[in-house]
C-alpha cells in the first residue's frame, strides 16, 4: 500500500479503522473516491489519492456496478442524461403514415 501513514493518520483521527471508514463512506453515504479524498482533506487535514481509496474498494470487493454509479452519477449531478436522449426528430419519423394515405 503506498500510503499507509496517510491512512493511519486518517484512522486515528476518525478513530475508526481506515477500510472501513472507506467502506462505510462508500456504501452507505454513497460518496466517490473523489468525494472520499475531499473529505478527509477537509477534516483531518490528511489527503490519500482518490486512485488509492478506489483500489481499497476493488480489494474489499464493495465497488459500484456501472448502473448503479451511473445513476448516482445522473442524481448528484455530475453526469447529465439529456446527451443520451434521442431528439424529437427521431420520434416523429416513426410515426408512419396515417390510414388516410395508406389507403
């Protein structure tokens, strides 16, 4: 692990062992890595790699599957859906034609 006194000192100021602040961070209040890292710069004035805390997650096997982040992604606002969206234009031309003109 490439830094493991980051991680104690994390630990040690939470009180709490470090994966599973991580974990809990993670899972249950549904923060990034990057979220994650921000925060624990913030509040302990100690700041471990977002790729860092990302690999503990791989290893403790918790990570996200890519609907599930991408959802979170859509409700926190980092990811907008409207790029994915098919324009109007699409939708109005496979309306195919009225009976009228069939007939």
């Amino acid at each position: 692990m490439p830094y493991p006194s980051k991680s104690k000192k994390v630990g040690e100021f939470y009180k709490r062992a470090f994966k599973d602040l991580v974990i809990k961070l993670y899972c249950k209040d549904k923060l990034s890595s990057l979220e994650i890292a921000e925060k624990f710069l913030k509040e302990a004035k100690v700041s471990p790699s977002p790729r860092y805390i990302q690999r503990i997650i791989q290893l403790l096997g918790k990570s996200r599957n890519f609907s599930e982040a991408f959802t979170l992604a859509i409700k926190k606002g980092r990811k907008s859906y409207d790029s994915l969206r098919k324009p109007i234009k699409a939708s109005i031309l496979r309306k195919g034609i009225d009976l009228r003109q069939r007939y």
